[in-house]
C-alpha cells in the first residue's frame, strides 16, 4: 500500500499509511474538491474480489454508521473505483494506545469498563 503514497484514488490524494487492520491498510488522504484529510480503508485487492466480502463489509460499515457507537468516527461513503474498494472515513489526528499509556499510564477501572462495554457493543453488532 505504500506505492499509493502520491497518487490520487477518486478525487482523494493519498498522503500516508497510517496503519493496518484485519481488511487493509488505513491512509491519510486529502480531499482535493475541499481540501479536508480524510481516512481512506482500502480494501486488501484478494479481499475486494470477493463479492461476498464487499456485501458483508458494506451491511457492517452501514450498522456501524447507524448504531452511534462510532461516536467519535463520521463514516462518509463506500466506494468502489479503478484503483480499488475502499470505506471512507472522517480523519482523526491521535497517538497509537501504546504512546498513550506510556504517557498517561495504565487506563482506570471506570474507563476500562467504559472501553469494554463500547467493544462489546461493537461486536454485538
């Protein structure tokens, strides 16, 4: 994924990877009709060939952006173009939770019940 790093995806320029997660690396990427930084999920391509996989990422993404628990997180679209199948997301600038606990230590009791309850919910889905 870091050879998309410089191009344009749809009207998205691709400024980074700034992760990875179970189905395909998370960019940085500029909006270039209104110059606001967006998330880009691009699908992993073995993963986008799967019709089954698009329907099951779409039916999640859209509870998902229904249910509120993506409270901090504003999911834009879906979209499947040339250079692939993608989720696209609000950006939000943040420190991997490693850096955070070594800045802040470990989380309290109150806000590990708090995160847990938000997880299981996520997975009640």
């Amino acid at each position: 994924m870091e050879s998309l790093i410089g191009k344009t995806i749809d009207n998205y320029r691709i400024l980074e990877v700034i992760g990875h997660n179970g189905i395909g690396a998370m960019l940085k990427a500029l909006d270039t009709n209104t110059s606001k930084i967006m998330t880009l999920i691009m699908v992993e391509p073995s993963l986008a060939k799967e019709e089954n996989v698009k329907y099951l990422i779409r039916v999640n993404t859209r509870a998902l952006a229904r249910s509120g628990i993506l409270d901090s997180v504003v999911i834009q679209d879906i979209r499947e173009t040339e250079s692939g199948f993608f989720i696209l997301m609000e950006y939000i600038e943040d420190k991997p939770l490693s850096q955070h606990i070594l800045e802040n230590g470990p989380f309290s009791i109150k806000d590990t019940i708090s995160i847990s309850k938000q997880l299981l919910n996520t997975i009640r889905l």
